[in-house]
C-alpha cells in the first residue's frame, strides 16, 4: 500500500494555464471603463500570474534594507521612553478615577 506522501508527489494537483489568466487579467484591466484603482490591482495579478508562469513563487516577498542601523544605545533608549509613557498613562488613569 502506497503511503500519503506518494499519493501528493503522483498527483499535482490543478494545473492552471498562467500565461492564459494572465493574459485574460490584462485584457480586463486595459479596458478603458476599468478604474484606475482596480487596473493596479489586476496589472499586479497579471505580475504574478507570469512569475508563477515561469516557476517562481508568485508570494515571495524580500524584505527592504533598513535605512538606518539601530544600536542597543537606541533600544534601551526607546525601552527607556516606553515605560516612563507607561507609568504616565497609569498616573494619569488613577487621577481621572
């Protein structure tokens, strides 16, 4: 008997015809009555209808460079203003009672 792990590698799943939806996104989306708002957001799915098209991963995200390097200067010094806001909204919530 096969185990579940066979069963998923024999059968792909649905296939889809990427370039085919995206295409059909695109032909939505450049039509002049769509709005601007919603052709953004089609133009974006035709994106990612190619990427996934081409094998990659439609959802892969790459997370930006921080323009500035934090020291533990900076975080103590946040930590250090969050709770003396802290201890200014319970000062503040016993006075209002």
């Amino acid at each position: 008997m096969e185990s579940d792990d066979t069963d998923e590698k024999d059968n792909p799943g649905i296939q889809f015809d990427y370039v085919a939806i995206g295409q059909m996104l695109f032909d939505v989306g450049k039509k002049p009555e769509t709005i601007s708002r919603r052709r953004k957001k089609l133009y974006d799915l035709v994106k990612r209808f190619d990427v996934a098209a081409k094998g990659g991963d439609p959802y892969r995200f790459e997370a930006p460079e921080p323009e500035i390097e934090l020291t533990a200067q900076d975080y103590e010094e946040a930590q250090k203003k969050l709770k003396e806001m802290e201890e200014e909204v319970v000062t503040e919530r016993k006075r209002m009672k």
